[in-house]
C-alpha cells in the first residue's frame, strides 16, 4: 500500500510540474503576442555619407527619428527630413530647401517586415543576420530596397537593429538629382555624389 501511495504522489508531482511548464510556456506567449518596442531616438543613430569632388565623404546625420515593431514583425522607421545635422548649419538649410524639400516633404518613412519567429526564439546577447525588404517612401516617391541588418536581443526587453550592410540611397531613384545639383551650384563644387550610403543603430524599448 505504501508503495502504491508513492507512485500516487510521483504521479502528483509529475502532473504539478507539467501544469507549471504549460503555465510558463503560455505566459511567454503572451508577452511576445503583446510585445511591441517604440525606437529610442536618444539611443539610436542614422548616419549617411556623402562625397564631393570625387574623393572627399562626409558623414551627416539625422537627429529625430521615430519608429517601432510590432510583435508581428512590421517595421516602421520615420525621419524627419528638418532635422538633418551636417555639422554647418547654412549645409542643413540647404539640403532642407533645396534637396530634401523638407516643407513639401518633411520625412522619410520606411517599413519591412521581420519574421514573428525570429523575434520569438532569438536567444539574448547573439546577434541575427536578417534580409529586409524595406518600402522607402522619400521625397513623394515610393520604392522596395533590400536591406541586410543584424537584429540583437539586448536583453529579455530591448532590441538592437543595426545596418550589416550599408544601404544605398540614389537620388535618381527618388527624382533627388536636380536637388544635388542645385546644391553642387550653390557650393562651387566640381561633383557631389548621386549615390549615398547609410547606416544605421537603432535601439527599441517597450
């Protein structure tokens, strides 16, 4: 008898241990089915470079950005155009008025999707390579560019997505050519480059 009872309390025990597993497995599930980071603006940075006279690059940046994922993946990146900083102010009214027309068209907004999977099972601390196909809309044109990024989970909360590669923006492609120009004419410069990489940190919180 004593023998039956304590294959009764193993069979408790048993049964105890696998209520507590489904109860921790569903609680997981639904912080990930609630989850969705907003962009930190203080923690991130969007740099894109730019190069004049065949061999002289800049590194400019933007200092309001906005952004956020979902916990089905969506992306959503927004820049505001007004906000770029190349370190001479006269430089970043002239790309706001000239290049950006930043009045008319004050943001770039961009969006992609990351695979609800990837987020789920991404262990803390080890990077991801992921390929994003990134739907940038720039100066009232819209266009699909491939864009290679590493995405770390900081921490049980925050996470990291950085460019791996640098994603290059052509001013063609956006109707931005007459705006290098115009800017190339205003700074007597011999050429300033159509094609323009850019990289980015970007850090998402709860």
């Amino acid at each position: 008898m004593a023998y039956l009872v304590g294959l009764k309390v193993n069979h408790h025990t048993e049964e105890n241990n696998m209520k507590k597993w489904i109860v921790l497995v569903l609680m997981g599930i639904s912080q990930l089915t609630s989850a969705n980071w907003q962009l930190d603006n203080a923690a991130s940075k969007l740099n894109f470079v730019s190069t004049k006279k065949g061999t002289v690059a800049e590194v400019h940046t933007f200092k309001q950005l906005a952004g956020s994922i979902d916990a089905s993946g969506h992306v959503y990146l927004s820049i505001n155009l007004a906000s770029v900083d190349t370190a001479i102010p006269i430089r970043d009214e002239r790309m706001q008025a000239h290049l950006f027309e930043s009045t008319q068209f004050p943001s770039l907004n961009l969006s992609a999707m990351i695979d609800a999977e990837v987020l789920a099972e991404m262990p803390i601390g080890t990077p991801i390579q992921h390929t994003l196909e990134t739907k940038v809309s720039l100066h009232g044109i819209q266009k699909t560019l491939t864009a290679e990024v590493l995405i770390t989970k900081l921490n049980a909360k925050d996470l990291l997505v950085t460019s791996y590669t640098p994603l290059i923006i052509n001013a063609a492609s956006f109707k931005l050519t007459a705006g290098v120009d115009k800017l190339r004419e205003l700074a007597k410069l011999p050429s300033i480059s159509y094609a323009v990489p850019v990289t980015f940190t970007l850090r998402f919180k709860p």
